[in-house]
C-alpha cells in the first residue's frame, strides 16, 4: 500500500504543478492593451498580437509584452511654416494618436513601437507630424487654411495616417487652436470681414426699420378693409341667414316625403326577395345532391383505373431495373478490362520511353564529351593567347611611356641649360637688351649670309639711275648725285639699327655723312651769291 500511495501523492503534486504553470503562463489581454507574443511561432509573422482574449505562452520558447491602446495627445507649437504664398503661418494644434487594432497597424507596432516608452513614441509620432503639417501648409492658401477649416483638417488627415500607419498608429483627433501668421495678413482679413459684417448689419437694421414702418401702413390698411368686410358679411350673412333657413324649411319637408316613399318600396322589394331566395335555395340543394352522387360515382371509377395503373406501372419498373441492372454489370466487366488493357500499353510505353532516354542519354555523352572538352581547351587557348597580346601591349604601352618620359626629360634638360646658359651671358653683360645685342652681333655674319643667299638666285643684266635733277648739276654726274643721295640716307638708317637691333656702327660713317652735308651746303651759298 505504501508505494501505491507515494505514487498516487507524486501523481497529485503532478498534477497541481501542471495547473500552477498552466495558470501562470495564461495570459488575458485587457481590452486596451494589445498583447505581443514574441519568440517560436507557428506564423510567418514575427511576432503573434492579440487585442482582447487569452493565449497560452509556451515557457522558455515564448515571451509576451503589452502595447498601451490609451491615446496620445501631442502638442504642435508649429511656427513660420511657409503657405503657398510664401507667407509664413503660425498654426498651433493638438494631435490625439493612438496605436491601431487592425492586424497590419498591430505589426507594425509590434516591431516599431514595442518596448518603447510613452515619451519617445510621442516624439517620434510629432517629428512625423511637424513634417507632413508643414508640407500640408506649403501646398494650401491663406484664405483656403483660414475660411475652409474642414478641408484643411482633410489634407492633414490623407497627408499623416500613411506615415503614421507606418509606426503602427492611428489619428483620432486634430484640433487647430489658432491660425496667425507674422506680417498680419490673416489679422487684416479679420478686420475686413468685421468691417463688411458691420456695414451689413447697419444696412440690414436700416432695411427692417423701413420694413417695420411699411408693415404698420400695411396693418392698419388691412384692418381697415377687415372692417368693412366684416360689415359687409354682417348684413350679407343676415340676408343668406333668412333665405336659408326658408330653403332648409322646404327641403326637410320634400326628404321626409321622399323617405317614406323610400321605406315602402324596401319593403316591398323584400318580399319579394326573400320569396325568390327560398326558392332558389330550394333549387341549389337539389343541384347540390345531385352532383355529389355523379361526383362519388367518378371518384371510385377514377381510383379503379389508378390502382391497375400503379401495378403495370410496377411490373414496368422491375423489369427495367432487371435490364438496367444486367447492363451495368456487364458495362463495368468491359470497363475493367480496358483498364487493365491501358495500365498494361502505359506502362510499355512508359518503359520504351525510359530505353530510348537512356540511350539518347548515352549517346549524347558520348558526342558531347569531346566537344566539351575541345571547346574547354579552345577557350584556355584563346584566354592565354588574350593575355599574351595583353602583356605585349602593356609592355609596349610602358615602353613607349618610358621613351617619351626620357625624351621629354632630354627636352627639359636642354631648356634647362639654355636657360641657364643665357642666364650667365645676361649677368655676365650685364643686362638683357646688353646680352640680346651682343647675341645678335655674334650672329651677324649668319644673318648677312642668309640675306645673300636669299638674293644670289637673282640675275642683274645692268643698273639703270635715274636722277630727278635731269643730269648733270654744277658739273656732277647722274652717279655721283644718287651716291650722294644714298649717304644722305644712311644715318637714318643706322639710328633704326641701334633702336630696333642695337646695333651701334663706328662713328665714322656719321663723319663722312656730316662732310657731305656740309660741302653740299657750301655749293648751294656758292651757287645762290649773285655774280660781279
């Protein structure tokens, strides 16, 4: 007996664990709460959200957590959002929010909001709202946000519950407590509108005083035709008063006649009446018994012929189900058969067609094999000879870069010494115009070989002067004239040298050009003095 009782004391202590961890890990769900059950689930969903109810939660693989239903009021202090006008508005307002019962509004909050406290899911919710309230601002006028509240609160509402719905929440509630806006636009309108109610109101006092007084003449206009009607239908109802009660006198008279010649025409009529009903009565028995006999009579003819009509209907039947029955049997034999027969000419065809698989399976390995692998062996080919020309044009590429980095470092280099070489003639002229004349001195002789052989291709058969005296002056040649013409022009001509090339001729060919000038001068005062 003692083991009997231990186990049925285990048994027991069983038991009541199992209740204990049953009720503890039932859990009810308020009605304004929304419970997440998170952890293994049989759903594809994350997490399993119950509003109302119970679930039992699994311990060690399941945990649960609430969502608050209660709602949410936020403040908006929102200022100097920009209206289509680019006016800047003033629109505080109060948000009332709370998380939403649907399925999607309840995923969404079970992976969004869960955990979080009041405060950081109001913040969230009012980053939200500032955003859409601000675009819903920017796409609306003044005086449609001022004068049509309605579709104001409309926009707001379509422009925020797609995003709140997002956070898994609803809007319940908006409620704008005032509208302003910086430069006194909305301020003026105010006073317009109370300027036009106020005019409005002064001319409607102004038309119902003038009413008023119309509606006085009017009134006693109208009591006085009442008056007068009311006179009038006095002495007319005293006339119609006597003549109708002379009228009514002769018509009571004339009804109470008519109604006696009424009541014994009734009753003549009724006699008369009721004599033709009993005998029609009478008459209508009689039918009457005469058509139930003919009636039963046909019914029990008519029950005759039904009951031999039910029995060959019955025979009929019995063998047609006979019949049916043998060609049913016989149907399904045949049936059978043809079953057999098709699952037999399937199964052969099933059968060829796997042999003739296997085969063009073989024989596809077969073929395909070498080409796969002569195609293998192309592509390495092809691939190694990509990179051959690749690596060729690489180091052609290099090479090229390498000669034209050298060639351009031999250029510098020249420049390099050019520069410095000019830089040391400069200093050691002692000036640039000083090295650039000394430079085209060295180079002199080049340039008058060039200048030669420029002109060495030409041929002169003969030198024509021509002088502009027209002969011989004072005893002078042509020739001698136009050579003393030419040192005329030399000096000139050596200042453009030194300006323009720097290049300074000794001094004596400024002598002989001043020894000309001066003997020319001389034979000029000669040839001008008169003679003895």
């Amino acid at each position: 007996m003692a083991p009997l009782a231990v186990g049925a004391v285990l048994l027991a202590v069983i038991f009541f664990g199992f209740i204990l961890l049953f009720s503890s890990r039932y859990k009810r769900c308020p009605s304004n709460k929304i419970m997440v059950i998170f952890g293994r689930s049989s759903s594809k969903s994350s997490a399993l959200c119950i509003h109302g109810g119970a679930k039992f939660i699994v311990p060690l693989l399941q945990d649960y957590a609430f969502l608050s239903l209660e709602p949410m009021q936020i403040e908006i202090p929102l200022r100097g959002a920009l209206s289509m006008e680019n006016i800047r508005v003033n629109v505080p307002s109060v948000f009332s929010i709370a998380i939403g019962t649907t399925p999607e509004l309840m995923q969404n909050a079970a992976i969004r909001l869960l955990g979080l406290e009041k405060p950081v899911i109001a913040k969230q919710a009012e980053d939200v709202i500032f955003g859409q309230l601000r675009q819903v601002i920017a796409s609306m006028k003044i005086d449609e946000i001022n004068r049509d509240r309605e579709a104001f609160l409309s926009n707001i509402q379509q422009s925020l519950e797609p995003e709140l719905r997002k956070l898994g929440l609803i809007l319940i509630n908006v409620n704008v407590t005032d509208i302003t806006d910086e430069s006194g636009y909305i301020e003026a309108i105010g006073r317009k509108a109370a300027s036009e109610a106020i005019q409005k109101a002064r001319g409607d006092v102004a038309d119902n005083e003038r009413m008023g007084e119309i509606r006085v003449a009017a009134a006693e206009k109208d009591k006085a035709i009442q008056v007068a009607n009311a006179k009038k239908d006095q002495t007319i109802g005293t006339r119609e008063a006597d003549r109708e009660q002379t009228v009514k006198t002769a018509e009571i008279d004339q009804e109470q006649a008519v109604r006696l010649a009424d009541l014994e025409r009734v009753k003549i009529v009724g006699e008369q009446q009721a004599a033709f009903e009993k005998e029609a009565q009478v008459k209508a028995a009689e039918r009457d018994m005469r058509i139930r006999l003919a009636d039963a009579n046909a019914d029990a003819v008519k029950g005759e012929n039904l009951a031999q009509a039910v029995i060959v209907n019955s025979s009929a039947e019995l063998a047609v189900k006979k019949a049916e029955a043998f060609q049913l049997s016989e149907t399904r034999k045949r049936q059978a058969s043809a079953s057999v027969e098709e699952a037999e000419h399937k199964a052969q065809a099933i059968a060829a067609a796997a042999r003739a698989e296997r085969v063009e399976a073989e024989r596809r390995a077969e073929v395909e094999a070498p080409a796969k692998a002569d195609k293998a062996r192309a592509i390495v080919e092809a691939e190694a000879i990509a990179e051959q020309k690749r690596i060729e044009a690489e180091g052609e590429a290099a090479a090229i870069y390498a000669k034209l980095e050298a060639e351009a470092r031999g250029q510098y280099e020249i420049l390099k010494k050019k520069g410095e070489g000019l830089q040391a003639i400069i200093e050691a002229c002692g000036g640039a115009n000083e090295a650039f004349q000394m430079l085209m001195l060295d180079h002199f002789d080049e340039l008058v070989a060039a200048s030669a052989q420029a002109i060495s291709s030409i041929k002169f058969d003969k030198v024509v002067v021509w002088d502009g005296a027209g002969g011989s002056t004072n005893g002078e040649t042509a020739t001698a004239n136009w050579l003393r013409n030419m040192s005329k022009t030399l000096p000139p001509m050596l200042d453009v040298m030194k300006q323009i090339g720097g290049v300074e001729f000794p001094d004596v060919m400024a002598k002989i050009e001043n020894a000309d000038s001066k003997s020319d001068d001389k034979k000029e005062s000669e040839a001008s003095e008169p003679k003895a």
